[in-house]
C-alpha cells in the first residue's frame, strides 16, 4: 500500500499528538510544541493551537491558566477587546517550523514551585526566546505561565467579555437557577459588586454580598471573619454562565449554614434573567 507524504505528515500528528498528551516531563512537553510546529496540517493541530484547544487544555495547564484562556476565548478572537491575539509560542504571527526545529535547545531550571523549561531557537534568521513554567497538579505537570519578548501570561489582565459587554450600556447581570439568585452589579475599574443566595437541603443558606476585584477569568472577593481568611472568586464557565469557588470551605464557615455549601455552585447562562424580577441588592 502507498501512502501519500501528505496523509504520512498527517498520521505522524496525530502520533505525536498522543505523544504529548502522554509526556512525562515539561521538556518532553515543550520539545513537542515545536516540533509539531514543523509539520503539516491545520494551525489547530500544532504547538499551543492544540495544547489549548477547549477540548484539550485542562490537561495540559494549570487552573489559572484554563480560567485565562476560557476569558480570552469569550471575545472571539476580537482584536479590540481580546486578552492575547497573538501565539504565545513564537514571536509574531508568522514562523519557519523546519528553521524552528533545527535550532531549538531546551533548557531547564528547578523552581520553588515547580519548574521552567527555556526554549530558544530562530526563525526568519530572528533569535527568538520562549519560557514555560509548570507547577504539578492532579499529580501531572501543567503549564502554568509562559514569558515570550514584551509578555508574561500572568500579568496579562484578561476580564470575561460575558461581564463586559452583556447588552449596550448594561453593568448589571443577574441569573435564578432553582433556589439559587446572584447579582453582579460591574463597575467601571472592572470590580464587581455581587450578592448572592443559596437556600439548599433541609433549608440551610449560604449569601453573601460584597465587592470583587477582578482576575483571569472573573472576579475575587477576600474577607476575614474572626481571624479565618476568606477567599471566594466567581469565574466565567465555559458556557458563560458563572461558578462560585470556594477550595479550602473556610467562606463557606461565615457565609453558609450547617448544611449549606458554596464550592462549585453555578449559575449557568440558561439562567439569567431580567434584574428587575430580583431584589436590588443594598449594598
């Protein structure tokens, strides 16, 4: 049987596709984005394009990195409103994979939490120096930052566009799943005024108010009740509807009732609803 070099580029993909979901170290991870880089197919199918595709991304990065990609993928590739535009993994929009591959040397570096693996190469003749850095978790290292000239991913400001842009003139968004009601009241620095209720099993309440700051993919809000930090962010869900995280449960010891809980409560997009059919919140 002949097979064309064109289906034989396409099948050597796909192995190296399973080959990077399988990678055992960061090196082997970033060694695969650029040498996928030099073979043919669609963009989706290569270097990050893949790595960070919905379907694929919360396998190979971190949480926060997921919530930052899912806020940028939220303004549809809108160059006036998009978090990034651009690919992390080379300088500019255009590159020389074969050029990329024969240069490329990969270092790595041990860090406090984690490690950074270092790729430079060239492409177009033009030096070109790309950084990773991975923590572990769910017991598998995940991309967690990456640093390319003129940017670092984590101090990119990236806000939802779901929570800019919900209708002309609009800065309220409310949404009733249930027994369940949130309010996000947006403010012009991009905080977020919220109130929400949750009457849940045998009648136990969780609700709070206050005002969040925002971060990749929604919004946090801190408090301190009686020496117990507080941490609860409300981030944008896939669907664009909003979640409630609240990972070690210590808001939900000031927020909640004996029974009640906060961590994972969501109110999906299906769910929002006209605010004048709720309370206005007395903030």
């Amino acid at each position: 049987m002949v097979w064309s070099k064109r289906f034989l580029g396409l099948f050597m993909l796909c192995l190296m596709a399973g080959q990077a979901a399988y990678a055992q170290s960061p090196e082997e991870t970033v060694r695969w984005i650029y040498q996928s880089m030099a073979q043919p197919g669609s963009g989706q199918m290569r270097g990050l394009g893949y790595l960070s595709s919905p379907e694929q991304r919360a396998h190979f990065f971190s949480r926060r990195f997921v919530q930052f990609l899912a806020a940028n993928d939220s303004h549809g590739g809108d160059p006036a409103t998009a978090c990034i535009t651009y690919g992390l993994e080379i300088p500019g929009n255009d590159f020389d994979g074969a050029e990329i591959l024969r240069t490329l040397s990969l270092s790595s570096e041990t860090l406090e939490a984690g490690t950074s693996v270092t790729a430079t190469f060239s492409t177009f003749g033009t030096p070109a120096r790309v950084i990773y850095d991975f923590i572990v978790e769910d017991g598998f290292w995940k991309i967690d930052d990456i640093a390319g000239p003129g940017y670092r991913v984590s101090l990119i400001p990236c806000t939802p566009k779901a929570a800019v842009t919900a209708g002309a003139g609009a800065s309220s968004y409310c949404y009733k799943a249930r027994d369940d009601s949130l309010w996000l009241d947006l403010a012009p620095d991009g905080s977020a005024a919220f109130m929400f209720d949750s009457w849940q099993a045998n009648g136990h309440h969780c609700g709070a108010q206050g005002r969040a700051v925002p971060i990749a993919g929604g919004w946090a809000y801190d408090e301190n009740v009686a020496g117990t930090a507080c941490h609860l962010e409300i981030l944008l869900t896939r669907d664009q509807g909003l979640e409630l995280t609240d990972r070690d449960g210590l808001c939900r010891q000031s927020m909640c009732g004996a029974r009640a809980g906060i961590n994972g409560l969501t109110f999906p997009r299906s769910g929002q609803v006209d605010c004048a059919s709720l309370p206005r919140p007395q903030y």
